[in-house]
C-alpha cells in the first residue's frame, strides 16, 4: 500500500492529460525544465563563494566576516539633509 506502483503513476498521467490537454503538457514540461534550470544555476552561484571561504581557510574567513574599517562620513551635529547631500559628493 506504501509503495508508488505503475499504475499509480498511469492515474496521474490520465488525470494531467485531462486537465492540461495534449497541446500544453509539452509546454508545461519546457517551463518545468526551465525552472529546474535556473535552481540549479542558482544554487551554484550560492555555493561558490560559500566552497572558496572553506577552501581560503579559517583566517580568509575572518577576514571576510570583519567589519568594515574604511571611515564613514562624519554625521555628528548635522541634519539629514547635510547626511544626504555628503553622501551624493562622495
């Protein structure tokens, strides 16, 4: 009763034919695999920087991972238009 068995998978196929039709389960299957393409293509993108910090090792990790030591703008005493206006300048 557990298993999926052949003719569970032939039940599915009838009933997506009757709702979707002949002429769009081709399409269907095109944006199916164009969507699987683009997760993989993602997740790639997401696991690359993430395999060269672990590759880098402990101490190139640190270094990313430390806050920023380059100065901000000087804000004490001025309004918020003076902020916005010195962070168009730089």
């Amino acid at each position: 009763m557990g298993a999926i068995e052949p003719i569970h998978i032939l039940i599915v196929l009838i009933v997506v034919l009757l709702l979707f039709g002949a002429k769009r389960i081709p399409e269907l299957g095109r944006s199916l695999g164009s969507g699987i393409r683009e997760l993989k293509k993602s997740t790639q993108e997401f696991h690359r920087p993430v395999e060269a910090g672990v590759e880098a090792g402990p101490r190139a990790q640190a270094a990313l991972m430390a806050p920023s030591t380059a100065p901000g703008p000087d804000v004490r005493g001025a309004s918020a238009g003076d902020v916005s206006a010195s962070r168009q300048d730089a």
